[in-house]
C-alpha cells in the first residue's frame, strides 16, 4: 500500500512561523535601538514627577525647617527644574557629556521654568514643549542644508546601513513628527486648560511609541535592500 507524503503541506506551516518570528523579532530590536538612540524617554523622568506634584492637592508641608507649598503648577514647576538638573547632571557625570538634544531640552527647561516661577505665569511653561519641539525640527531641516550627512543618519547611522532615499524619508519624517507635537502642544495647552499637563506628559509620550512603532515597521520593510555582507564603509 503506497503512502503519499504531502511536503509542502509540512514544511510551510514551519517556514512562515520562522519568518514571522524573524519579523516580530526585528521589529523588536529596531523599536528598542530607535528609543536607545534618540535618547528622548529620559525627558520623560523630569515629566513623571512634574506630573504627580502637579496632581496633589496643594498643601504646606515642613522641610528642613521651612514651610513649602506642595501641589499645583508652581511646586511642580521647581520639582521639573530640580528633577531635570538631578537627571542630566548624573548622565553628564557618568557619560561625561551629554547629546546636544539633552542640553537644549534641559536648558528650554531651567529658561521656561524659571520664568513661570518668576512671573508667577504657567503661560511660560505652555510654550516650553512646542519650542523645544521646533527647535528640534528645525535641527532636522538644516541638515538638509548644512553639512555632509543628514542628522538622522548622524543618529543612526552607525548602527544602521540603509540607502539614501530611505535616510531622507526618515529625516522628513522626523521633522513631521516635531512640528506636529509642537502644534500639538500648543493647541491642548491654550485650549483645553483642564488636561494640558496631562496632554504634556502622556499625550507626547503616547505619540512617541507610535511614532517609533511606526518607525520601526518601516526600517524592517528596507533592511534587506542592502548587502548584510557587504561590509559598513565610514562617511
């Protein structure tokens, strides 16, 4: 009695389960080294506390003796100052030095924040994420123009190899990206009094996963337009 064995009915359920393995497993690993290379979650640690002073209710606490107002946009300002000058100084210390995207965001920080606490105006501290924003974008867009390489390739480049075209749809992304959270920003802080702050600090950083998701998605689809052989030359 002959036995017909149907080959392909058992190799391909185990040849997509790998490939789709591989994928996920490279949509991983590219979400993590945009995030590890960008470095822009660490902003978020000086948000997080801004945030939860932010949403006590304001009360007079005793600290080394002196009475201070805990709660409410102001105490919350001076915590953002001090955080940021705590988290960026401790990267400073042990990296010795820092990228220019954290100086600018720590000194738009320490600009911003102490104007809000000198005024005694949170209108100030409303136009500190939108700024540092476009700062951003306008970063992205001078790279066009100045110097030899692109600034997201600047970023990324030494652990990416990609072809030209994709390195300036990245950087046009990423100059997309900060305009519309800056305009983002500004749009929920002078609007909607009630949830700026909420907006500031889960609204930017519900839009930086996806954009990175997105990001992501997009790198795993032109990885293999190049030669993974071929070795990486230097600019």
């Amino acid at each position: 009695m002959a036995v017909q064995i149907d080959i392909h009915r058992m190799i391909k359920p185990q040849v997509s389960w790998r490939f789709r393995d591989q994928g996920c497993l490279l949509l991983c690993r590219h979400i993590l080294l945009l995030a590890a290379t960008v470095k822009q979650f660490i902003d978020f640690i000086p948000l997080f506390l801004f945030f939860i002073v932010y949403k006590i209710d304001p009360r007079v606490v005793d600290l080394a003796g002196h009475e201070v107002t805990l709660g409410g946009i102001y105490s919350a300002t001076a915590v953002l100052i001090i955080s940021s000058l705590v988290v960026y100084g401790a990267l400073f210390i042990s990296q010795r030095r820092l990228e220019k995207s954290q100086w600018l965001t720590l000194i738009a920080c320490l600009v911003f924040g102490s104007l809000t606490l000198a005024f005694h105006s949170e209108t100030f501290l409303k136009w500190k994420a939108p700024v540092v924003n476009w700062l951003f974008a306008l970063a992205f867009i001078g790279s066009h123009f100045i110097g030899d390489r692109l600034l997201i390739k600047r970023i990324m480049g030494h652990a990416l190899t990609l072809p030209a075209p994709v390195w300036t749809r990245l950087n046009i992304a990423w100059i997309a990206f900060f305009l519309f959270c800056g305009a983002a920003n500004l749009f929920v802080a002078f609007t909607f009094q009630s949830i700026w702050v909420d907006f500031k600090v889960f609204g930017s950083l519900g839009m930086t996963v996806l954009f990175l998701v997105g990001q992501g998605i997009y790198l795993s689809r032109h990885l293999h337009d190049t030669d993974p052989t071929t070795p990486k030359t230097e600019d």
